[in-house]
C-alpha cells in the first residue's frame, strides 16, 4: 500500500515540476471555487514539488486569489439579485444572515477562514453576497489562509512521508480531530 501511495506521490511530483509553479498555482485556484477537489493534497504536493517556502507561497497566493475571484464574481453577478429575491419574497432569515456577515468583526473572520474544515467557498459566497468590505474580507483571507495553508501543508507532507510510521499517523489523526472539533464549535458559535 505504501508503495502506491508513494509512487502516486512521486507522479504527482514529475506531473507538477514539469509545468513548474503554474499547475500548482492552478490546482488551488480551481480548488477554492470547485469546493470538492483536496486542498491539503494540492498543498501537500506544492510544498513536497517546490520547498517549503515557495511551495508555501504560491499555495498561499492561489488560495487568496480564488477566494478573491469567487468573492467579486458573487458580489457583482449576484449580490444584487440575491438581495431583490430575498426582500421581495419577505425572506427576513436571510436578510437577517446577510446583516450577521456583513457586521462580522475582523477577527472572527479571520479565525473562520483559518480554521481547516471551514468550507471556504461558503465564506466566499456569503461574504460577496453580503455587504462585508472587500478591504476586510481581503486582510482576513490573507491572515486566516496562511495558517490554513500551514496547516494543510504539515499535515499533507508528514502523511505523504510517513505512511508506514504510527506514531506520524496518530499525531496527524489527533490534529485533524482537535481542529474539526474546534471548527465545528466555532461554525455552531458563529452560526455557520
């Protein structure tokens, strides 16, 4: 099994140094608005293929720039729509959210973005279709992504490298529970 996995990894490698940064770069762009694909794989892979730092950096720069991307697209193809529906239709729940995201504080929206099971393309969504600044959506997805991306690319890298050691596996498996755990309470405190 570790053989597989290992020869995957080493493909997936070959695959992304022979495009260079840009294929990793485009991975996680797609990622952050086509929720399905694995962001820690794609992280994992950036960081084993380009080092630490820059694999890192353009992890970092694809995220901010697809949840950017998704932000403006919701914001200027829906935000208006949305808000004509939901005031035509007396849907006074969602005008109710849309004020919560709107008035969120800077902090809370930074510790939401960097938390790792966080779906990201719902705070995208929100946050473009409410009247959150662009100004604090921006800071706090550049801060709360860098510890996501940290985060994802720790855990992607130490699993890939050891997937025959226990002892590596335990503590991967303990993190990934103490941060869904601390995700879930803070998307039940947040309503998310």
């Amino acid at each position: 099994m570790s053989d597989l996995i290992t020869e995957l990894v080493n493909n997936a490698v070959l695959f992304l140094s022979s495009f260079g940064p840009i294929a990793g770069i485009l991975l996680i762009y797609l990622e952050s608005i086509i929720a399905i694909l694995p962001l820690s794989v794609f992280i994992a892979l950036n960081i084993i293929t380009f080092g630490d730092i820059f694999g890192f950096t353009i992890s970092l720069i694809a995220t901010v720039l697809g949840c950017c991307s998704s932000f403006f697209f919701f914001r200027y193809f829906f935000s208006k729509k949305v808000r004509k529906f939901y005031k035509r239709e007396k849907l006074s729940k969602i005008d109710e959210l849309m004020k919560k995201i709107s008035k969120i504080s800077f902090v809370n929206l930074t510790v939401i973005m960097a938390l790792p099971f966080t779906p990201a393309f719902l705070v995208n969504i929100a946050a473009g279709l409410s009247k959150c600044s662009f100004k604090k959506f921006f800071i706090s997805c550049l801060i709360g992504k860098a510890f996501m991306v940290y985060f994802w690319g720790y855990v992607g890298t130490s699993l890939f490298e050891s997937v025959t050691d226990i002892t590596v596996l335990l503590k991967i498996g303990f993190m990934l529970l103490l941060s869904y755990t601390i995700s879930k309470a803070v998307g039940k405190k947040f309503d998310i």
